[in-house]
C-alpha cells in the first residue's frame, strides 16, 4: 500500500493481497530476510572482512554466478527517486 501511495496508484486499481499470500509467494521462491548487523554504521570493519570472506567462500562452495547475487535493502527500492523534503 506504501508503494502504491508513493506512485500514485488509484484504490481501485491496487492489489488486495493478504498476509496468507505473501507468505506463500516468500516460501515457493525461497525469500528469507537475513539481519548480520544491523545498521551499517555499527558493523566493525574486522566483522566486515570476516563476512565478506564467509561470503566469497559461499559463493564458491555453491557455484554461484554473480548476476545472481543481489544486496538490497530499502535504499535499493527507492534509488530513482528524488529525495522527499
């Protein structure tokens, strides 16, 4: 519903979802929400090189490839936007 303000969608045309389905959509595409550290100002930069190691060592046990590895956090939603004064 905040997305939908945000752009400007009308309330008739805007989805009607329920908590049920949005689970559902999170378990059959495998979406989990890992929290590490918290905000990024209190992660040390020792934990930083730690993690990142953890990381690069995923990434090789499971063969991934990286235009499949995201980041996002809500920054991400919102990168084309003008800021809100």
């Amino acid at each position: 519903m905040k997305f939908a303000d945000l752009v400007g969608v009308p309330d008739n045309e805007r989805l009607s979802l329920s908590n049920g389905w949005l689970e559902k959509f999170k378990k059959k595409n495998r979406l989990k929400e890992f929290k590490q550290h918290g905000e990024a100002s209190s992660a040390t930069s020792e934990a930083i090189k730690k993690e990142r190691k953890w990381i690069k060592e995923l990434i090789a046990q499971y063969s991934f490839q990286l235009k499949d590895i995201f980041n996002m956090d809500e920054t991400g939603l919102f990168y084309g936007y003008v800021p809100f004064l």
